[in-house]
C-alpha cells in the first residue's frame, strides 16, 4: 500500500553565524527547523510510518496522549489516511496553535485533569483493550520515521556535526537521532547535548517529576517514556543533559528569532539555551566545532507566550505626519 | 553579495483526491501547500528578493503595510539580514500568528487606526521622504520572487495544470503567479480563478471597497495595489473572479483539512471555496481536469477562528474508565 504522507521532512538545515557569534563563538553552527514539517513539528516525520503502519493493519481509529505536538500531528496523518482520532491532552496546559491544529483537523479532542504522563499511561491501557492503535513514540514505527532528520543533517553537512543539540521531553526524538546517526554507517559520531526545562528535568534530576512545570509546554513531561535510551545515548555519545531555566528558553527564542529570522516555541529553544549556558559554564568549548542544533516545532505554534512577552503600543493615527513622528521616535 | 535567505520555496504540491471527490469530482486536484514557508506563508518567496535588494542598495531599515503575513515575513527576512524593520497593521485586524511572528522577529510593530489601504499608503509616502525601503508587494523584487511558485508547480506536475486557484487580496500573488507560467515559455497557460470575500471583493465589484470586512483577514483589502494586473490575467487566461462568503471559506477550510489533512488558514482556502462554488454553479466542469490551488497560509496563522468552531467539552478525570467512556459514546 502507499505510505500515509503529507510530504514530511526534508526541512531546511539553516546556518546560523549571528547566533553563533553570540551564544557558542567560533562554532559553525546550523538549525534544523523542523517547525516546517505539514503539522509544524518534527512530530510529522513519525507519524507518516505509525498511521502508515496503523492503515496496514487495518486500524480504523487512532489515539495518543499528547503535550499538543503530536496530537497536531496524528489528527493531520489521520485525516489524511481517513481513520478517526483522539487525542488526550493536560486540560489547560497545550499551547494555542497546537489544539487549534488538532481540532481543524477533526480529531476528538479530549481534555483529562491530569498531566501528559497521565494521559500515557490512559491511551496505553486503552490501546489493549479497545480496537483503537496506539501512535505514541512508545510505538517503534514513530521513531523508524523520526531517524531521518539525522540522515538529512549528515547529507547537508556532507558529514556528522561535532555535537547535536536538543531538547528532551519524552526523550523519542534524542532516541530517533541517534538511531539515525548509528545507520550512517560511518565512524563518526555527535556528542549530544539534551536540554530539559528546570520545571521538568527528570533525568537531570534522576527521578520522576510528580507536577513538572514549564512555559515549553512541549517538553512538560516529568517520567520520559524513552528515559533509559536517553541515558544510553547520553552515556555513548559522550554527551551531556542539563536543565535550563523558563527565562533562558524564552531568552533563546528571542535570539534566535531576532539574530536569524527563525521562528521556533519555546520549548525548540531549549537545546539552544543549553548550548548557551554550556560555553558560558566552560564545559563545551565551541571554537572549531560544528553545531547542528534542532528547532523542533514552529514559533506559531504558540502565539500567546510570544504576545505576553510584548510591551504593545497604542495605535497611531492613520497620518502619515503620524507614522513620520512614531519612526523618528525609536 | 549572498542573497538574504531562509530557504524559503520548495513548498510540497499534495496530491488531494478525498477533497476533490468532494468539491470537484472528476479532477485531479494539488495543494500548493505555501503555508510552509519560513514564516508560514507565500510571502517569503518574494521577501528574500526584496530584503536582498534592499540590502544591495545599502537600505538599513525597511517598511510595509500588512494584513499580517507581509508583516511576519519582512520582519523575518529584515532579522535575518540584521536591517530594522517597521510594519504597519491595521488595529484589532490581524490573526494571532501572524501578530506574534511580527513581533517575534524583533520588528517595530505599528497598529494604525485605519485599515490595510490606508497602511499602504502611509508608507508609500513614508518611503518616498525617509531613508526607509519599501517591501511591500508595489515592489517589483517581490512578484519575481513569487513567480517561482509556478515554475515548482510546472516542475511537479510535468507540465501546466488546467486551472489554477487562488485568493485575491491585494493581487500581488496572482501577477506573480502569471509572470512565472509566461515564463515558462511553453505555449500551455492555465486558466486562473480568482477568489475574493465576499466583504472585501472590490475586482468583482468592480470599485473600491471603503470598509472592507470579512474573516479571512489576509484578503481583507478594498483597493488592491495590483487590481489592473489581476484583470489583465483574468482576461489573458479566460480565467474568472468571483466572491465568496465567510461561511463557504470556512467550509473549504475546514474540508482541506479533515479529508487531506492539510491545515490552511481561511483566506487561504479562498481558492478551493471558489472552485467548489464554480463547480457547483456549472460554470466550470471539473471532470478530467488538472487542478491546482494554492493554499497561501498556514492554519496557525489563526488559531482563534479555529478555536471559534469548535464546541469543547469539559474535562475528563484522568482514569481509564473515563477515557473509555468518552470513547464509546462517540
């Protein structure tokens, strides 16, 4: 049968040498925007291989739980393939475009009181019972599609990067890349640098997070599913995981955005903020290295966290004395 | 010098049979999916051209009118360049994704007590007194940067398609799109059906619109800049204009995403609604044609009027039980 597709992937791998000078001097340093996947986040790129997957099999329904990424993401595939969906997601706490994207494209969105780690463990006992497949990253098919943004960073760059940066949520997509990175085949390998937000830092910490709390709302997650694969990525790689504050996402984000034109939710920062307090705390010397840092869902995704950050002005006059005196101003 | 890029262009053009046994049965219908692009819409193809002009020039600060999407994007391209960038917004008009963006990138972001029109001439006067250059769609850098959005659509289908669909705003976008198949030099040339809101259909009309209204914000302009241009392409391609309601936008909205999986935002679903109406009032015969429509913007562009739609329930309790419940009822 013909994959389930919305022409994921092949997102652009942007250089970034304004960033660069200012949060890791002397590396050359690339975005992989995956904001511009169909549904706006990396999250496309597995969902391709577990609707395809689920359509194989004969699914006629869907569900997973979801921090709003990939609730998106399994309503477009699923609309897409003509198969129902649910998507449970933490009452409150998804970002604006993500449950606009999930509710435009017909899913049954169903809001629990209770955390993303909550909503994992309802779909997955559901998913014994019900005839309804489960397309969480805790399905092996997610992260066989996820892998190949590291096949397309190694074509661009015509090779690996030194380190690859990332923020870790349930910890599938650090899983996926490095998967990728192991089916290059070549001797090289990224270190890998994770990024969890200090609200929500179980693997930092060591231990799950019984309420995490963050404005990447993405990565709000306080008992990774991939957690062991995480530690064994971290483990090989030679890589490192740290938590970064709300204020250092949001300070990220404003970078990137302002320095290179690209747009990424907050949570998309985080691996960036990483690499930033890293160089800065001396235990990543960036001079020489290459760089590859991955933005994992777009800035509209959530509009509102942008818009609070904004000190808005009244509107002027329609003049153009008026427009002439408000330029002359700044 | 090195053109001023965010890899903007290479959008997937989507094969949409279920939408087309809805809306146009009997045709072969794609999706130019512009909605990813950079910053979510159409409009960076022409603002890589124009902020690299700019910058050849020696420009250190640009200006535009903006129903939004003109805004994100300027503001996108000018901090990828590192030039200041203002843009003018009609107060209260523009949807949320686009506003953030705008604001994102790092761009003096200007609501005025008028509307898009009385923007754009405000800045055309600006412009023409202050060392400020104008991006705005009046600049012929921008339409040679949009026509290459027909030539990837010539690309993809091997050859021109029958019809092409698209919204009709300030008529940038279809001079543009006529440039790029006149240049294809081939001796086929599409037919072109335009689509206007209802509220704000000054070509069908056929005189300005004072106070244009409609939902589909992006296309809410009463006195399009390149409004000869349009009807020169209408008549050159014995193509056809026509006004749609909000309600018909929406649904076309609404049924590209559930049956294809492919959120846009509504005035970008303004093509396909106008090809269903045409469909459905006789005047265009579907059967054996190729068609392809061109979807201008994201659908995160504007999550409120998605969030709009939808009826929500209440929450459920985080217990299996619950989640079963719910599902069973549906």
């Amino acid at each position: 049968m013909p994959p389930v597709t919305l022409y994921e992937g092949n997102t652009p791998l942007i250089p970034a040498p304004r960033l660069a000078a200012e949060i890791a001097p002397g590396a050359e340093l690339h975005l992989k925007y995956e904001g511009l996947n169909p549904s706006g986040s990396f999250k496309d790129r597995g969902m391709t291989t577990a609707i395809t997957q689920a359509v194989s099999e004969g699914a006629r329904a869907v569900i997973c739980a979801s921090t709003g990424n990939t609730a998106a993401s399994a309503a477009a595939y699923a609309a897409r393939a003509g198969l129902k969906c649910a998507v449970l997601i933490p009452e409150g706490k998804v970002a604006l475009g993500k449950l606009a994207g999930a509710i435009a494209y017909g899913a049954d969105v169903i809001a629990i009181e209770g955390s993303f780690d909550d909503a994992l463990r309802m779909v997955r006992e559901i998913a014994e019972t019900m005839p309804i497949a489960l397309v969480n990253s805790v399905n092996p098919a997610r992260l066989e599609g996820q892998k190949t943004a590291a096949w397309e960073i190694t074509d661009h760059l015509g090779g690996v990067p030194d380190w690859l940066c990332l923020p870790v949520g349930n910890a599938g997509n650090i899983t996926a890349y490095w998967i990728g990175f192991c089916q290059n085949g070549g001797p090289k390998m990224p270190r890998v640098l994770g990024a969890q937000a200090a609200g929500s830092a179980p693997i930092v910490m060591g231990h799950p997070i019984e309420n995490p709390d963050t404005i990447a709302t993405a990565i709000r997650i306080g008992n990774p599913a991939r957690w062991k694969q995480a530690e064994e990525v971290l483990r090989a790689s030679h890589g490192m995981i740290l938590a970064v504050s709300d204020e250092e996402i949001l300070e990220a984000q404003r970078l990137v955005a302002t320095l290179e034109g690209v747009y990424c939710e907050p949570s998309s920062a985080a691996g960036l903020a990483g690499l930033r307090r890293a160089v800065r705390e001396g235990t990543l010397d960036p001079n020489g290295l290459q760089i590859a840092a991955v933005l994992t869902g777009h800035g509209m995704k959530d509009p509102d966290t942008t818009i609070r950050w904004h000190r808005s002005e009244p509107p002027i006059a329609s003049t153009t004395d008026a427009l002439r005196q408000r330029l002359e101003r700044k």
